[in-house]
C-alpha cells in the first residue's frame, strides 16, 4: 500500500494571537478598563497597522504583548509561546521601536547597536558584525561612529529600529515610529519600512497617528477604540464601505432642507449642513448626476456639486466619532503617574 500526501494544507502558527485579551487599572474608586476582550490573530509576515486615538487602548496592547505589562485577563501568543509563562521565549521573537529614541546621547551609534546584540545573547564578535550588517542595511555606516546626540532625527529613529532589528525578529513591533519627523524623514521612513518588509519577511505591527503612513503601508488596519477592537480589514475595503462623499450645494439653507427629502428618498445616508447636503454612497461619481437630475426634477436648483474619494480619517470618524488627528492628548494607563500603587506598569511588569 503506497503512502499518500494529504491535500489539507498545514495550518501556520500564528505570528501573533491573542484571546478575551484584558487589562484594568484601578484609579482611585474606579476601574478603567483599557484593554477589553481583545481577539485577533495576525499572520506571518503580515504589516498590520493598529489605529486608535490616544487611549484607546493600543499601546497598552503593545506593552502586553511585549511583556512590560501583565494582562488582567486573557491570553497572548508570539509564533506559539506564551509571552505570560515564557517572556523570555517571547522576548526572542520580536524587537521593538518605542516612541521614544532608543540610543542614549553620548554613546557612539554602533556601540548601542552592539550592546544591545550582546544582551540578546549574542557573542562579542558575532554581536559586532551583527551591528554592522544592520547598520549598513539601513544606510547608516557614515554615522557610526558618531555620538547619537550629534544626529538628525531621522539618523537617530533608523538607529532606533537596528537596535529593534539586530536580534532578527520574526515579529517586529514599531510605536508611532514617524512621530516627531519632519515630512521629508517621514517619507524617507516610510520607504525604510517597506524595504524591510520585504527583505526580512518579518511580521510587522505598526501604530501611527498618519493614516496617510498606515494607507500605504498596511495591507491591513486594526482598529481599536475604548479598548475594544471595532474594525479589521484592508484599507481599501473600510473605504469603500464607508463609501463616496457627494456634496450638492443650493442657494440657501432653505433650499437645501426641501431638497434634502428628495435625497433621501435615494439614499439613507444624507446630512443636511447649512446649504450643503451631504450623501454618503458607493460610485459617488456616477450617483453624483442621477442625484443632481432627480433635484432638479422636482424644482431645485443645484449651485454646485463636489464628489471625494473617502480617507482612513473619513472611516475613523464614521467609526468612533472623532477625528484621529484631533484625538486628545496620551491618556495611556500603563503611563499615568494618577494610577493606583500596585497597577503601574513597572510593578505589573512580567518577569
């Protein structure tokens, strides 16, 4: 009897999976739930971006999953180990570039590329010529020998992600790492960062306040807010779910309010602002003139008309209720010097 293969393809771990993820603060008499259930499996070499506004829960999320902060509640996995009972398994599976710089100011930019390879274990010849592949693969061998504080801030973010990078993470976790940058190192940035994707393969997790940055880099956007994760999919189909704006403008607000039934005869999604009407409405140029055609059929005149592809800041609004780039200021939990003794990050901190 001849042996077969199966035709059921293996099943991948994957790179990250969390299940009823939860963490709580206690802040005075009240508890703050920060992180709520949170469910989702991201694959191997996926580049997910993970939006929230300030609060919302995400960079908690990160601290959990990088192990400076132990759930509530819950379980989290990177490529199957438990980042609870085994951080320091967990901790060999990713790098991580936080919002702030990660080099200290006075030492040479290599020298902290080179220490941080020999605390992921690696020997002092092997962590040496790690730090220089790295250096080199980010174009910063000019600069290697030059104190940290002497560097631009976009010299010192790409120093930032080789620390992140010298271990060669499977997973790679970058917080805001665009913040501060003017737009030019932004973009430069950016480029990095899809470079990288497809060099290493590495799975890469971004939080950003640019949705311009998560549109094109992300093939797909998490979207949290009060802790809960309220959308998952690409950004192409959260817009066009959320679909085209059609403005139709008339003389006056008068004008406007009895045009508006006509509208909404045709669609549900129609708001009224001043002497603005605003539809909502998949193919928005081609409903544009059918809407246009069915107001003047009635007696209305159109003054003029505008039609917008939808943005990510479009789907947050739609989504939460506010705009992310007028989110308020960091009310993260894991960094608030008001929480309770016993519920700070550092005391919570996993071993």
């Amino acid at each position: 009897m001849t042996g077969s293969r199966s035709s059921v393809p293996a099943m991948r771990t994957p790179a990250i999976e969390t299940t009823d993820l939860t963490k709580t603060f206690t802040r005075g008499k009240s508890t703050v739930v920060a992180v709520d259930r949170l469910t989702l499996a991201v694959e191997p070499g996926e580049l997910v971006a993970f939006l929230g506004p300030n609060g919302a829960g995400k960079s908690t999320t990160l601290r959990m999953l990088t192990t400076l902060v132990a759930p509530t509640s819950g379980t989290m996995r990177l490529l199957g180990r438990d980042v609870v009972a085994d951080p320091a398994g967990a901790r060999r599976c990713f790098g991580f570039v936080g919002q702030g710089n990660g080099a200290a100011n006075i030492q040479y930019g290599r020298d902290e590329v080179i220490g941080q390879a020999l605390a992921h274990g690696f020997g002092r010849r092997e962590a040496r010529v790690r730090a220089d592949e790295i250096i080199e693969v980010l174009g910063l061998t000019e600069f290697a020998r030059r104190p940290v504080q002497t560097l631009s801030g976009g010299q010192r973010r790409r120093f930032d992600i080789a620390i992140g990078l010298v271990n060669r993470p499977e997973v790679m976790f970058l917080d805001e790492p665009s913040t501060g940058l003017d737009p030019a190192n932004r973009a430069h940035l950016q480029t990095l960062i899809t470079d990288l994707h497809a060099r290493t393969g590495s799975t890469i997790v971004l939080t950003t306040h640019y949705l311009e940055e998560a549109d094109a880099l992300s093939r797909r956007i998490l979207v949290i807010d009060h802790g809960r994760l309220i959308a998952d999919d690409t950004a192409d189909n959260l817009k066009a779910a959320l679909g085209d704006l059609v403005v139709l403008h008339f003389a006056d607000p008068a004008s406007a309010q009895t045009a508006a039934p006509v509208l909404q005869r045709r669609h549900d999604r129609v708001e009224m602002l001043e002497n603005r009407v605003h539809v909502r409405t998949g193919r928005g140029p081609f409903v544009a003139l059918d809407l246009v055609e069915a107001v003047r059929a009635e007696g209305y005149e159109v003054g003029g008309l505008e039609v917008s592809r939808p943005s990510l800041d479009d789907v947050f609004l739609d989504l939460t209720g506010r705009s992310l780039r007028e989110s308020a200021p960091n009310a993260d939990p894991t960094l608030d010097p008001t929480v309770e003794p016993g519920t700070t990050m550092s005391e919570e901190a996993v071993a």
